[in-house]
C-alpha cells in the first residue's frame, strides 16, 4: 500500500502548476466521484486575506462546545498533509483524517481522476469532499485556499452561510495588485440568498463587496453596521443588533484576534437552524487552538537553545497587514514584559518583505533572515531577505538555518530576551516538526 508522501507526490505531477485558478477541472473529477460536494452536511464557506484560519478555529471549537459535530477544511497544513482535512467524531472533539482513510481517498480519488490534468490543490479538494460526504457531521467549514471565485472549494452550490475575513494586498501575482480586484476575487463566494458575515474591511474592499452582493442577491452581516467587537477591561465585547455579550478574552494572542473571534461569533449566531448557548460562545472562544498563530514554544529543541528567562514565540503572518497586527502584539508584549526582541524570517520570494517587516522599525532590536527548508515556491534567499529588513531601517544579518539563529542571538544577548519566528507558514511547519522531531510533510 502506498503512502500519503508517495501519492501527494504523484498527485502534484498531474498539473505543470502548482497553483492555476479554475473550476472546471475540479467539476470533472467531482463528476466522475458522483458528486460528493452535493451530498455534504451544511457548508460555513470562509474567504479573506487574514484571519481565514482563526475564525474557523473558533467558530469549529464554538460548535463543538454546543454540542455539534463539525469537518474542518483549511490550508496551508504546517506538519502533515491530514491537518487539512478535520473530521467529526461521534461525541467528540473532530480529528484530522487519518493515515489509512486518508491513503484510501486519496487512492480512490487518484483512480477516479485516471491521470486528467488537474492541480494537487483540487485533487485533494475533491478528496476532502468525499471524505466529509461519507462521515456523518452537523457543519462543515470550508476555507478558501486562494482568492474565492476560481477556488476550488467554491463549486458547493449553496452553502449555508459565507463568512468575508479582512482582506488585504497578498498573493498579487495571483489575484491582482489592487486592492478591489482581491475583493472582487473574495468577493466570488458569494451566492443568492446565501446570508454572508463580512468582517472589518478597508473601505475600497467593502465597497466592492457590497456591489457584489447587490448583484447576485446575498444578504451581507456587516461589521460596524449589524455586529461589533472590541476589548473592555480584558473581555470581548460582541454587540449584535438585538443583543450584547460579554466574554472571554480570545483565547489566541493579539489585538488582530478581536477582529477575528468577534467575526466568528456573529457567524455562530447567524446560522439558522442551530443552537448556539452563550455558554458554548465562552467555552469556544477559551478553549480554542490554532498552531503558529502567536504561538509560545515551551520546551522541546528550540526553546532549549535558548538560555532561562527568554521566550520563543512562532507566527505564520507572511503579508503587510499580518506584519502590522504582529508588531502591534510584540508591542503589546513589551509594555507588558519589557524583553529586547529579536526576529527570525523566512519568507516566500513573491512576498512583499520590506511591507512586512517596516512594522517592527523601532521594536526589533535585531532580524536574522533564515532558509525555508522543502518550500513550494522560490523562498526569498536569506542575505535578500537581510537587505530587505536593512532597507527599511532595521539591523539585519542572515543565518543557515532557525538553530544557528536562535544560537547566534542567545550569544549575543546573554540576558532574558523574546524572539518570534515569523513571515512564512512554511517556515511555521518546519520549526513545528524540528519541534516533534519529524520531517515536515511537503505542501
């Protein structure tokens, strides 16, 4: 029997492209499985820029503490392709899909496609339907891998509800370099009559949002006009039109994640036909994980180079407005604990690096550029990377790996200190198995 390493390798050579935006291969192959996006339980579709991630994580931990049994699909997977595809257990929290039901959709999808042109990407959309369609479950939540209306997650006719995150300039080379035409990608989830959560928004993307909605007939929940949500006194706030709650601080870090968990709560009370208990809202907003989102890393090999009294901290964030919320809670952070920071970057070479990183100009004592080991697109070479964070004000050196950086910084900086990694996902998976002590499957 094959592996998953083995077919997603031989599922990636099926297309020259890793990433090319359209529906109509993804139809075929769904065609030819009998269509299994028809047959799934009610769908929550969630696009955005950022913050696509975060919501799904509360709004999955919000229904289960309510008593629902909920799929999850979301992407980029950091460690291991299963992170991807989540599924419900009966009477308990979801699991991502094992390696045996994930090897046999995998198979039997692979069969089915018999060698037709089509992406990695929607092969294993098509792969996750099937899997959602034959395990029973109350929601699915759906993320947008890139854009919305070419996605391939958008071919589920009706979802229940659609949910917008912030959208923001990123992946231009895919979606446009202006800010309307993302949105207007984004913006292709919507559906007649498919009830949509739209989360706070630049004017320019909100504008062309609620165009969109006008055209094709889907009612839009509006931040700032239907619901709110904001920090009083180390709560969250959520004000809807008929209601006001009073909850828990989100339980991931960040001044960005009231944004988000206020996002998914408005979502968790706009889907009808469910029952949704204020006590599940708390419960969600608590009890919710999302690795590589301002993460602490407590122990292990990593935080281990480091001498007692400094703190390891791993983001995922890659764009300018991800580098925006980052440096505000390393802001944060430090009027809270003052502890000289210093950053350790990966990223992508499409990515615009000096966006990113002129948030931190003033806060970072120092940024050390690293490799990303085994990334899907070209990554940026460290030395560029060093220059990029040179330009805009900042000291910079470059490293051969995230050990020789956390090693070269403990050296010169003896006392207590907090580093954040940051500026790739895949980098986020590479320091998550040097972390577990594994090998990083490939995305």
């Amino acid at each position: 029997m094959p592996t998953s390493d083995q077919l997603l390798a031989e599922l990636k050579l099926l297309h020259p492209k890793l990433i090319d935006l359209s529906l109509g291969r993804i139809e075929r192959l769904l065609a030819k499985l009998g269509d299994p996006h028809l047959a799934l339980p009610p769908v929550v579709h969630i696009a955005g820029t950022n913050g696509k991630g975060s919501v799904t994580a509360y709004l999955k931990a919000i229904l289960e503490a309510a008593g629902y049994g909920v799929h999850a699909y979301t992407s980029p997977h950091l460690v291991r392709f299963n992170e991807r595809i989540v599924l419900a257990e009966r009477g308990g929290k979801a699991r991502p899909i094992g390696e045996d039901a994930l090897v046999d959709v995998l198979s039997r999808t692979q069969a089915v496609n018999d060698g037709d042109d089509i992406t990695q990407f929607e092969i294993t959309t098509a792969a996750a339907f099937l899997s959602f369609a034959e395990t029973p479950a109350d929601i699915v939540l759906l993320e947008v891998g890139l854009g919305g209306r070419l996605d391939a997650t958008n071919v589920v006719p009706h979802p229940h509800l659609g949910v917008i995150t912030p959208i923001s300039l990123d992946h231009a080379e895919k979606l446009g370099d202006r800010l309307s035409l993302i949105a207007a990608e984004k913006a292709g989830i919507l559906k007649p009559a498919m009830k949509t959560i739209i989360s706070r928004q630049d004017p320019d993307a909100l504008a062309v949002i609620t165009r969109t909605a006008a055209r094709v007939g889907a009612p839009l929940v509006l931040w700032g006009e239907h619901f709110d949500a904001y920090e009083q006194r180390g709560r969250l706030v959520v004000q809807c039109e008929d209601q006001l709650l009073d909850l828990p601080s989100p339980g991931l870090l960040g001044p960005h994640q009231i944004t988000n968990a206020g996002t998914a709560v408005a979502a968790a009370l706009n889907l009808d036909g469910y029952t949704v208990p204020e006590s599940a809202i708390e419960s969600g907003l608590v009890d919710v994980t999302w690795p590589a989102r301002m993460q602490r890393l407590v122990g292990g090999p990593l935080p281990n180079l480091l001498r007692h009294g400094s703190e390891l901290w791993l983001d995922g964030g890659h764009n300018p407005a991800a580098g925006e919320v980052l440096a505000q809670t390393m802001a944060d952070l430090e009027e809270r604990i003052p502890r000289p920071l210093y950053l350790i970057v990966g990223m992508l070479g499409l990515k615009d690096a000096a966006g990113f990183l002129s948030h931190f100009r003033g806060l970072a004592r120092k940024v050390v550029a690293v490799p990303i080991p085994g990334a899907h697109e070209q990554p940026f070479e460290p030395v560029r990377l060093a220059a990029a964070a040179a330009s805009v004000g900042l000291s910079a050196d470059a490293a051969p790996s995230v050990e020789a950086a956390i090693q070269r910084i403990d050296a010169s900086h003896p006392g207590p200190k907090r580093l954040l990694i940051c500026g790739s996902l895949y980098l986020a998976g590479q320091v998550l198995a040097l972390q577990e002590g594994v090998i990083a499957q490939p995305n």
